[in-house]
C-alpha cells in the first residue's frame, strides 16, 4: 500500500507545532526572512552561494527541530524529473568562448557550463524546498494571515483589498496536503475497481500512465472542494465589513530584529559577494 500513500511525500503546507525559537519568533519577521531567502535561491547564478544557501537552509532547519528526514522527504518525487532536467541541462546548455568541452560526440556536446548549470538545478531546487518546508512548518494559518494583514496594510489606504490576498496566499499553501489526500483516495479507489497499480515494472512510462488517470476526478474533486469552501466563507461572514479584528496582538522583540539582520546578510552574501 505504500504506492498509495501521497501525503507522506508531502512536505510543504503543513505546520507543525514544535515549540523551536523559530516558532515563537514574530510572523513578519518570519514571512520577511523566508521571502529574502526565497527570492536570493530564485535570482542566485552562482554555484558557491547556492551551496552556501542550502548549508543556511539545513541550519535553519535543525533550529527549528523538524525532522530532517521530514523535510526532504518532499524531494523523493519530483527527484527523477529533476535528474532529467539536469541532463538535458548539460547538453542544451550554450558554451561560452572561455569554457573547456569534456566530452563531445557527433552532435553532442558536454562543456563546463552545462555541469556547472546542472550542478545549480540540482542545489537550488532542495534549497528552494527546504525552505518552503520550514516556511510552511513554522508559520501557521493564523500567523500566516494576521502577517501578511500587518505587512500589507499600508497598501488598503489606495483602494487594495490585501486581507483577500493574505487569505488567498494561505489557502494556496495549505490546499497542498488536500491534493495530495485526495490523490491517494482517488488512487486506492481505482485499486479496488481493478485498476492495475502493482505492475512489475516501474519506469517512467508506467508511472505516467498510472497518473495520467487521476487528474480528471483529482481536478473535479480539487473544484468541487474550492467550490464548498468558499460557500463555508461566505457563509461566516467573509467581505460583509472592511474592519477585521485579531485576537493577537504583535509586537517586534529582538530575536525578531537578529532574524531578520541575519536573513537580509545572507540574502545579500548570496546575491552580492558569492
């Protein structure tokens, strides 16, 4: 049964409540940090800074107590599309006038650049990912909100409605764990109409055909659940009045303002002097 289990393979979106000194830090402080660090991996082209961001992004990590093996977990499926992607890297990558070939055959050709862009594709993505997991790990839907609602508030006095777009970004990071059970239900139900999920072979192409099945009913269902979350919003009141009150009450501490100096030197270690 352990072809079955999606969410297990799920990192992203879901919080834990662990406790760690990340956890209890301010979620502006939070949504601010992480986004430096997501934006300097993103814009990065250097193989030494993305490799430092990857050893910043395992340190945070292990500051925030979540598992290790939890957090690459979300690796494991995308990891042989990754590959692919890092091959057809080393040949369509174009050679520079000061780059070396190492292998050439007929029409193939393999230079540094293309190693060194592969190399890249292979750092940046689990950095990218770790630090997704730990964003979504650490701050939770409340946290997620009321941030983003602090942050953006100066932008309503011209007319933009940010506390929609705060309960948008959340609700985009958190339906990930639903996709992911609804695609293990969908799968053990076509299991048990005869649907052949134990074929010997595991290749690519029989991972695709055993996907492909799954997207319609994964697309309706995914719709037909957006459809009753929304009527459960409306139904408690959401865009009858423009004035919105927390129950929490934020306030900046220092661990907040230590965060936010390390991420914004390490946002620009990465981009400036790596």
């Amino acid at each position: 049964m352990s072809q079955f289990e999606y969410l297990r393979n799920v990192s992203i979106g879901q919080y834990l409540r662990l406790g760690s000194p990340i956890h209890r830090l301010d979620p502006r402080a939070k949504i601010i940090g992480f986004s430096l660090l997501i934006i300097a991996i993103s814009i990065s082209i250097s193989l030494t800074a993305l490799l430092i961001a990857l050893f910043v992004s395992v340190l945070l990590i292990a500051f925030s107590r979540i598992s290790f093996s939890y957090a690459v977990r979300g690796l494991l499926p995308p990891l042989p599309f990754l590959v692919l992607i890092a091959l057809f890297q080393l040949v369509i990558t174009p050679q520079s006038a000061s780059s070396s070939v190492i292998f050439e055959y007929w029409k193939v050709s393999i230079s540094m650049d293309g190693v060194y862009a592969a190399l890249r594709l292979m750092v940046r993505f689990p950095a990218l990912l770790l630090v997704l997991t730990m964003f979504s790990s650490t701050v939770s839907t409340i946290e997620m909100i009321d941030g983003l609602d602090l942050l953006l508030n100066p932008l309503q006095k011209i007319g933009l409605k940010t506390q929609n777009a705060a309960l948008l970004i959340q609700i985009t990071l958190r339906f990930i764990p639903f996709l992911a059970m609804n695609a293990e239900h969908i799968a053990k139900s076509q299991a048990a109409r005869g649907a052949n999920w134990d074929a010997p072979e595991r290749n690519l192409i029989t991972r695709v055909r055993q996907i492909v099945p799954l997207i319609i009913p994964l697309f309706t269902t995914s719709l037909r659940q957006a459809e009753n979350l929304s009527t459960a919003m409306l139904a408690r009141g959401l865009g009858s009045t423009n004035a919105r009150t927390s129950m929490h009450s934020y306030s900046f501490k220092l661990m907040d303002g230590m965060f936010l100096l390390l991420s914004l030197l390490t946002f620009a270690g990465i981009l400036f002097f790596f």
